[in-house]
C-alpha cells in the first residue's frame, strides 16, 4: 500500500505544484518568512479538512463524480459549474505556461497557450488507459528539476553577483525565509488564503475525481495530504529560491552593463522589465496576481539583453521549472475535466478529452490577449472561494459530512468577503467584469430543483 500511497501523493503534487509555486508563494515567503509559512500551513489544514470530505464523501458511496452530484447530493448542475470554471483555469495556467515555453526557446508563438493544451491533449491520449501513470512521471520530474534549479543557481551566485547591492538583496531576501516577521498585514493573511486556494485547485472538482479512483485502492486520504502538504513545503521554499537567486543575477546584469557603458540600454531594460519586476517583489504591501505571475517572465528578457554570461542556463533552470510546474497541472485539469465531462454527457474518454481540450484551447487564444486575459485572471482569482464552496455542496446531501461541510462554507465566506471588498474597492474595469463572469456561470445551480425533481406519474 506504501507504493499506490506514494503514487497518489505524486499526482497530488502534480496538481497543486504549479504556477502559483513559482509567483505568489515566492512573494509571501519573501515578504513575511515563517510567518507567511506558519499561515499557508494554517491555511493548508483547512483546505485539507475541505479534500478529505469530498474524497471521503464520493469513496464511501463508490459512485462516479456525476452520479454522487445527481443521486447522492441532488445537485446535477454542480458538475457543469466546476466543468465551467475548470476551462476558466486551465486556459489562464495554459497560456503561462506557454510564456515560459516561449522564453526557453526564444520565441513569440501567437495563441501559444493553444500550444501547450494540444500537446497535452495528445499526450494523454496517447496514454489512453496509461494517463495517471503518464502524470506521475511528469511529478517525478517536477520535484527533480526543481531542487537541480535550485542548486544550480544557488551554486553561481558568488560567481555571478558580485555588485554589493545585488547580492545584499539576495542575503536579505534568504535571512527573510528563515525568520518570523511581527505584525503582518490583513492583506497579507487574505492574500496568503487565497495563494493556498489556487495551490491547492479547489473549485473544479478535482478531488471528488481524486476521490472516484481512490474508492478502488482503499487509501487514508489524511495521510496523503500529509505527505503532500510537507512536500509543498519543500517545493515552495525551492521556488522561492530560485525567484530569488534570478531577481538577484538580474539585478547583477542591470549593474553590469551600466559599467560596460551600456547605459542606454541598461535603462531601457531597467524601465521595460526590472522596474515592475522589483516593485512587485519587494513591495510587502502589495500582491497582485496577475502582475506578480507575468513580471517573472521579464527575467530572461533582461538576462538576455543585457548579456550576462551564462544567461541562457540561468533561463532554463527559471522556466523550465515554470513550464513543467504548469504542465503537469494542465495534464491532471484536461484529465480531471475530461472524466467529468464523460460522466454528463455520457460520452468516450476520448470524446471528452477533446472536448475539455477545445474549450479549453478557445478560452486560452482569449487570454492571449490581455485585457481579455485580465478578466480571466480575476474571474479566478475573486471567485474561487465561492467556487470552492459550490463543490461542498453535494455534501449538504449527506448526513455524515452536513456539519463539516456548514463550518467550512462559513471560513470560506468570511475569508471571500474580505477579499471581494478589497477587489470592488480597487474598481478596475476588468476585475469587475471577472467578478460578473465567474457569477454568471454559477446561474445553472438556480435549476437544481427543477432537474432533480421526481417525475409524476
């Protein structure tokens, strides 16, 4: 049983590792050390709570994920909704995961989020009844690269960085990680919710999917998401060495080329990347997802255009670890999807996963554009906690699991409200729109009664 434990926990990490690791977790370990640590490990629990009813709740009962929402939960429209907001998802991680596609290879590929979901969607096909396993490989490799990534850079540090400044920053931001920091912001504690939220994927109904497969092994869901959440640890702590160890080797080719006499450059780089890059990394005031997320990308920009020496290797430990942490979580949501689109629409493994690859793949040439990806982003990340409560919803159904369900919906809204009341204070266009997209896709759950009432006879 330790091997099929071992083998669910990679799929977990495949999931919950991803580009959220390597921008936002990065940010708050940055900013607040242990602190930010000891909150996402509080946090972590919670959300922990919220995995173990939904897979315990659809083990126990041994149904398929459509079947325990129609005749357990008696809320058939909950699938549609998590299908919806589960396209949402994979199309915003699929285009950042292109950027870092694009970045290792040093080109501009239009709609390259498209790109990544068909490769994916190959893939699994591929794999056919193999796909799991196919996801565990790609996991192994994941927590491969990323602690090489780490090391590598971490090992040319004192060779590269030699402007005081830079590796200043480098040894402040490292003393960070390691210490508790006093008063922390309630923006901080918000923020902190809802990084560990989209770590963890909540809202697309991965784990009741999770869950259905589990049914057949007989494994302790609690001791898996143990392992897992130390895991996270471990890997959230790597990424936010690599973020810092390349912020640091970028700030060094800035100084760089201004003592080579390349000023005008300097400047333009400076103004272009770096500038946004610094302000979102070191202002401990603010988190922005999405400017957080993209301004990691300016670093190959500036490492290549200001030539440092070994640029290219610097590139590749940075985005390749990027690209594999968003790739694997693009195998588990089309597979994730592709198993709840076949239990609705009663159709072949192979017609859903193109099917989930297609809506997904439209939603993704959308956010290659950036007002429209903006609206996108905020959609996730405004709306999450309301969509992680949708999938506890089913559970209100089942006698075992209503009261745990009920405390959990109640921290869920108290920790949303907060974070709407920030979001509708901030009064941007797009972050609006997000909020009036991610409920209008929540209309289906006004039919729940009407599908699921009993025919006359």
């Amino acid at each position: 049983m330790r091997g099929k434990s071992l083998y669910f926990v990679f799929i977990l990490i495949a999931y919950t590792v991803g580009i959220w690791t390597f921008s936002l977790i990065p940010k708050i370990l940055m900013t607040v050390g242990l602190t930010g640590l000891a909150l996402m490990v509080g946090f972590s629990l919670i959300i922990g709570a919220m995995v173990t009813v939904e897979v315990n709740g659809i083990m126990k009962k041994a149904y398929r994920v459509h079947e325990f929402m129609t005749k357990i939960g008696r809320t058939p429209t909950v699938s549609l909704v998590l299908l919806a907001f589960l396209f949402i998802v994979t199309s915003v991680i699929s285009h950042y995961t292109g950027v870092a596609l694009e970045k290792i290879l040093g080109l501009t590929i239009p709609g390259v989020g498209i790109l990544v979901i068909l490769l994916g969607l190959i893939l699994l096909i591929m794999a056919k009844s193999k796909s799991l396993d196919l996801i565990v490989v790609f996991s192994i490799l994941l927590v491969i690269l990323t602690i090489f990534a780490a090391a590598f850079l971490g090992s040319k540090v004192d060779n590269v960085v030699t402007k005081e400044a830079s590796y200043q920053y480098i040894s402040t931001t490292l003393t960070k990680l390691h210490t508790f920091t006093g008063e922390v912001p309630i923006s901080i504690v918000v923020e902190t919710f809802l990084a560990s939220l989209l770590t963890f994927g909540l809202g697309v109904g991965f784990y009741y999917v999770i869950g259905s497969s589990l049914a057949t092994v007989n494994l302790d869901i609690k001791k898996i998401l143990v392992i897992v959440i130390l895991l996270q640890i471990f890997l959230s702590f790597l990424a936010a060495l690599i973020v810092t160890y390349s912020i640091g080797i970028s700030h060094q080719a800035y100084w760089s080329a201004f003592e080579k006499g390349q000023a005008a450059e300097a400047m333009e780089v400076y103004n272009r990347y770096f500038r946004p890059l610094w302000k979102e990394y070191t202002s401990p005031e603010r988190i922005e997802v999405k400017p957080l997320v993209e301004t990691i990308f300016g670093i190959p920009e500036i490492l290549k255009k200001l030539k440092i020496e070994g640029w290219f290797s610097f590139t590749l430990a940075l985005m390749l670890s990027i690209f594999l942490a968003g790739f694997t979580t693009i195998l588990v949501l089309l597979e994730s999807g592709a198993q709840l689109a076949m239990d609705v629409f009663q159709i072949s493994r192979k017609d859903s996963l193109v099917f989930a690859g297609i809506i997904s793949a439209i939603l993704a040439g959308i956010g290659y554009f950036e007002p429209l990806r903006a609206v996108l982003v905020a959609t996730i990340v405004t709306m999450i906690p309301i969509y992680s409560l949708v999938e506890l919803l089913p559970l209100m159904k089942v006698e075992e699991y209503r009261g745990k369900a009920i405390i959990l919906m109640v921290v869920l809204i108290a920790l949303w409200v907060p974070l709407i009341i920030a979001a509708l204070r901030e009064g941007k266009d797009t972050t609006i729109l997000g909020i009036i997209v991610g409920g209008m896709l929540l209309i289906p759950l006004a039919f729940n009664k009407i599908l699921t009432r009993s025919p006359r006879g």
